[in-house]
C-alpha cells in the first residue's frame, strides 16, 4: 500500500499534461499546459506575452489538475493549489525545451519565453478507489 506521497509523485512522474487555472478579473480561467516536476515543484513554459502572465501579476495562486486519463472511477489524479512566480534559473529553459515548444518559440533563448514554477501550498489525491482524497503531508 503506497501512501499518499508516494501515489502523487508517481502521478507527477507520469502525466505531464495538465489543467492550470488563475483568476482573470475576478473569474477562474483554465487552459492546458505542459508540466515538468523537481519533487513537487512543477514549471511549465509560456510566453511573456500571454495573458496567464498577467493574471499571475494580479494573483499568483493557481489550481491545477494533473493525472486523470479518463477511464472512470478508481483514476488517481491530483489536485495542487500552490503559488506561481516567474523562474529566474535560465538553465531551467534547458531543462522543459521540447519540440513541441517549436510551434511557439525559437528555441530555448527565444525572448518571449518564460519559466513559471509553481510551488504548492496543498495536493491533495483524488479518486483512488473511490476513496475520499489523501492530503500530501510535506
């Protein structure tokens, strides 16, 4: 039996598409991103130029929703509140460039491309079994 911990870090090393919701003028607003962990911490690319920058001006605090594949009772998935700030660790652009960026920017030193890094303040285990969620203790 794996605890809570170990169940949302084999989520985390697992599922790399996610929802991330801010506040855009008092009213959540969702979109999928793309997810990279370091333990709990999550970063996941964007541009500068996106209007998720500035609602995380106005408000740093996110929701996201990482994990569920979609097959019904019994999928584990995460739920992680936490607070968004701009990564200054450049080599962190190294780290989360993919192909998949190239649709969106240059390369790795392209400008426009920034690093958010989201540190948790709760995640919580969803849907294991039908069982209520499993708060991770840190």
């Amino acid at each position: 039996m794996t605890n809570a911990k170990e169940q949302a870090l084999k989520i985390l090393n697992s599922n790399m598409i996610g929802t991330m919701a801010t506040v855009q003028q008092n009213k959540p607003h969702s979109r999928y991103m793309t997810f990279f962990n370091d333990d709990f911490i999550l970063y996941t690319a964007t541009s500068k130029k996106t209007h998720k920058v500035e609602e995380i001006e106005h408000n740093p605090y996110t929701h996201i929703l990482l994990g569920y594949d979609g097959k019904g009772l019994g999928d584990s998935f995460l739920e992680i509140e936490g607070k968004v700030e701009e990564s200054d660790d450049e080599s962190m652009k190294e780290k989360v460039w993919n192909d998949a960026l190239k649709g969106w920017f240059k390369g790795p030193d392209d400008p426009d491309l920034i690093i958010l890094k989201i540190t948790p303040t709760q995640v919580r285990v969803m849907n294991t079994k039908g069982e209520g969620p499993e708060i991770v203790e840190f």
